[in-house]
C-alpha cells in the first residue's frame, strides 16, 4: 500500500517536473559578478528549468539547516532528560535490588488442627469465641 501511494505521488510531480522542463528549456545568463552588470566577468549560461530547480534545492536546504539549527536547544534538553531518566532507572533497580535482600521473607504459622470456623475451639460468624 505504501509503495502504491509513494508512486500515486511521485508519477504525477515527475510528470509535472518533465512539463515544466520542456516549457522552460531556454537559456538564460546568470551573473555572478554584482559591479559590472554590463559585461560579467563570473557568468554563466544555464536553462531557466534548471536554474528554478536548483534554486527550490538550495531553499530546501537553507530551510532545513536553520531548523536544525534553531532546534538545537530542543535537541540538547532532550538528550538530557534522556540521560537523567536512565540514571533514575538504574537507581530505581539498584534501590530495589537492595530491598529485595534486606526484607526478609514472611513466616506463616501452621494453622492450627482442629481449629476451623465452626470448630469448638474456633470462632462463629460473629466472631464470638465458642
């Protein structure tokens, strides 16, 4: 299902870029060279398709960086409860680990024979000693 929607998507923005490169396929200078405009030295000569799709690459990635950049501190807070959550953790075992063999365990006395709710030597349901 996931291959299928990835290429419902995929098929249709290719065939879009295809068109788009076909429509623009002139060239186009671009110059480099900001003090002399008349005749640049730093010029090039590319195809408008081209010139766009590198542009809207560079945008993605100048985007992305100052994202990641911006969400350092988040990055950094969440290391850090991380680490403070594995140590709390490992002292929590500790702590039980320790408790574990310091509580001894519970003795249970035998019931006694003879001795049930009804018996002569028990209890009613009052709790009245018979």
């Amino acid at each position: 299902m996931r291959k299928f929607l990835t290429a419902l998507i995929v098929i249709p923005l290719a065939l879009l870029l295809v068109v788009f490169a076909a429509a623009n396929r002139h060239f186009v200078t671009v110059s480099f060279d900001p003090f002399n405009s008349a005749d640049p030295e730093l010029s090039r000569q590319v195809p408008l398709f081209l010139l766009l799709i590198l542009v809207a690459v560079l945008g993605v990635l100048a985007g992305g960086c100052a994202v990641w950049f911006g969400q350092r501190h988040w990055r950094r807070a969440a290391r850090r409860h991380e680490a403070d959550a594995r140590s709390v953790r490992a002292e929590l075992a500790d702590l039980r680990a320790s408790l574990a063999v310091s509580r001894p365990e519970p003795q249970r006395l035998p019931a006694p024979v003879g001795a049930g709710l009804y018996s002569p030597v028990g209890r009613d349901k009052q709790r009245a000693t018979l």
